[in-house]
C-alpha cells in the first residue's frame, strides 16, 4: 500500500528540487525514498522507474519554462521579445540548474510531441516573427537561439567565465545585442 501523502505530482516535485540541489544525474528512485524514508517498493505506484521520475521531472521543468517565457514574451516583439526569452532561460538555469538539465533530457518522439518543449519551438518562432524571416532561414535562427542561449548558460553554469574580465552579465548582454543585429540583417544564402 502507498504511504499516505505520497502522489506521484509531489514525487516528481520532491525529485525536481533534488536534482537542484544534488544535480540532475543524482536522481532515482532510491535517493528520492531515502528523501521520503520510505522502502523504494512503495514509489513503485507512482512511478515506473528512475527513467520515469527524471522523463516527468523533465517535463516538468519544460513546463514551468513554458509558462514563464510565455508571460514573458507577452506584448513584447523585436528585441524586447529576444532579450525577454533569452532571459527566461538564463534565469530559470541560474535558479533551478537541476530542473534545467532535466529540460534538456532526451525524450522519445511521442512523450516530445505532447510536452511543453513544442510551445518553446512555437515561442521561438514567434520571437523571430519580428524579424520577418522566411523559411529555412527561420529554422537556421531557431537552431543558433537555442545553441546561444543553452551553450552560453551551460558554459556560465559550470564556472567558465567566472576567471576573466569583462563579467559574464557584460558578455551576455553584448551577445544578445550581436543576435538582434544579426537577426535584423539575416545573411542571404550564398
């Protein structure tokens, strides 16, 4: 019998705060029992395996980002919506570093098609609606987004600017600014 309290929701929310406090790849079913003091038998009804816990803390994670750029992008279109969206990830990474790698877990087609992550293909490309970028240069735009802003957060995250001068803020506000222009006058294809 499941011990009384425990539904899978506060699992999966026990399990996203500790991949925030342990890191990501320290998340299974067994360090979440012994979080809850419990035997690992009694999460087996909430949760097929540790695979299950991290794909639901993932989809967690897409979600809660999910909701957050969208309020972000509210109103806001050109640079504004760039610097907002770029911002969204950057700050969700610095708060819940666990929850954003978790984000970035592969997923299997199906369980990818119906999470948070195609509302996060669908903001980004209503970012670069103010840009007036036809396909497949829209596409291009999204993939060097998303390699900018993930490779710079993964980089800051692990320590890498954090020994040199200029400061990372000063860094991330320069490249921001660099992406606006090169989206305001986009290369055409050679």
């Amino acid at each position: 019998m499941a011990r009384a309290g425990l539904t899978t929701e506060r699992l999966v929310r026990a399990g996203a705060e500790l991949a925030d406090e342990a890191g990501f790849d320290q998340v299974t079913v067994s360090a979440l029992a012994r979080r809850f003091d419990v035997k690992v038998a009694s999460l087996y009804s909430h949760v097929k395996s540790s695979q299950d816990l991290r794909t639901r803390i993932a989809l967690l994670a897409l979600e809660e980002m999910a909701d957050r750029a969208a309020e972000a992008l509210a109103g806001r279109a050109g640079k504004d919506a760039l610097l907002a969206f770029a911002g969204v990830y950057r700050d969700y990474a610095r708060a819940h570093p666990g929850r954003y790698a978790a984000a970035r877990l592969r997923l299997d087609p199906e369980t990818a098609a119906r999470s948070a992550g195609v509302r996060h293909a669908q903001m980004t490309r209503a970012v670069l609606r103010g840009y007036d970028l036809s396909e497949p240069d829209q596409t291009h735009a999204v993939r060097m987004l998303g390699s900018v802003f993930h490779g710079y957060v993964d980089l800051e995250l692990a320590g890498g600017f954090s020994h040199s001068a200029p400061d990372s803020q000063e860094s991330w506000t320069r490249i921001l600014d660099a992406l606006d222009a090169l989206l305001r006058d986009w290369p055409a294809p050679a």
